[in-house]
C-alpha cells in the first residue's frame, strides 16, 4: 500500500490525499497533479529545487551528491570501463551487452552509417564559417526527410537507430578541406570499422 499525505487549507478545512510514488533510488515523490482541481491552488517551486519533472528509467541525477547514473551504472564508470557502443546498447536495451550481443550491434550500426549522396551537397548551402553545431543540427533535422517512406518508417519502429548513426560519418563530410578525403578525418577507431564496411557492403 502506498504512502499517502494529507494536505489541509486551514482556511477553509478542505483537505486533499496525495499519494506517494517510490523510484527505484532516491527519495519518494508526492503526486500533485490533482491538486489544482482538489483546492483550486498551483505549486510555487523556482528552479524546480524540490520537484521532479519526470520519470525517466534510463538516467538517476542527484546534483548536490555528484551522483549521475545511467541504467544504474556510475557515468564516470561507464566512461572508464565501456566503449561507447556499450554504453548505447546499455541505453536502448538497460543492460550491458554480452561480446556477442556487441558484435550483432557494431554490424548493424556499420550498416547504418551510410550517408545520402544528397546530404553531401546539402552543406553546399552553409557559409564557409558556418558553426559546427548549426551545420549538425541542420543536417540532423534532413535526415528524416530521407527516411520517410513506409519500410523505414517500420524499421525505426523495430530499432530506433538509424536516424543517429551516419552523424559520424557525417561530421567527417565537414568541408574544411574539401580535397581532403571523408575516411581520414574518420577517428582511428571508425575508420577502421568504415573502409572494411564499405568493402563488405559492396560499396567502391
């Protein structure tokens, strides 16, 4: 049985019960969200110091102990000890992943890092000192228009992840240099995994 509070306008003797919800950390919250209607009255909390604005069942953040989880996990352990297609699969799925699990995930983002020929000229448009970050969250935003048509639409559905994956790739289509090559601004590490994908998907 839940916890429950009871609130009393001593103006007026009207009381409301308010129940309490646990998480899985952290202190209980107190469920508000009939008080307006029970006694005619909002909440007054600047900087949202003593409320929480959502559930969420991926991320735990209490700022005064220093404390940031995900999936349970430390981030500053996560950081140490996993790679960072580790740590999306611990996202997507809440629990690490096996070495077999990561190798079927590594093989489908590598099929999810193809860029659109059509997103390559898009950055035609940008100024020549365009910030980055405008430049990313443009390209972002033009990706859905691509993936717009009925089987994709159903893949995203089924695995919520092709949109973000070619966003490495690209960032390396950037046109700093524009007679540099996409593969050697790849990191070391995606580089690798990029060319033998190429070869592997049939790509010259």
């Amino acid at each position: 049985m839940s916890t429950k509070y009871e609130l009393k306008n001593l103006a007026t003797g009207k009381t409301s019960l308010l129940d309490a919800i646990s998480g899985t950390i952290g202190p209980d919250v107190i469920n508000i969200s009939t008080l307006t209607k029970d006694q005619g009255v909002f909440t007054f909390d600047p900087g949202f110091m003593a409320t929480a604005s959502t559930e969420s069942k991926i991320t735990y953040i209490d700022g005064d102990a220093g404390v940031l989880l995900y999936r349970g996990y430390p981030v500053e352990q996560l950081a140490e000890k996993s790679s960072f297609l580790e740590v999306a699969t611990l996202l997507i799925n809440g629990t690490l992943p096996s070495k077999t699990e990561l190798d079927a995930f590594q093989n489908s983002i590598m099929r999810h890092t193809m860029v659109n020929e059509q997103l390559l000229r898009f950055f035609q448009g940008f100024h020549h000192d365009a910030h980055p970050m405008a430049m990313v969250s443009a390209v972002v935003a033009s990706m859905s228009q691509l993936m717009t048509c009925a089987p994709c639409l159903a893949n995203i559905k089924a695995q919520p992840r092709p949109i973000p994956l070619p966003i490495p790739v690209t960032m390396a289509t950037f046109p700093f240099n524009r007679f540099e090559s996409i593969a050697s601004r790849l990191q070391p590490g995606l580089r690798a995994r990029y060319i033998p994908g190429l070869i592997a998907l049939g790509v010259d």
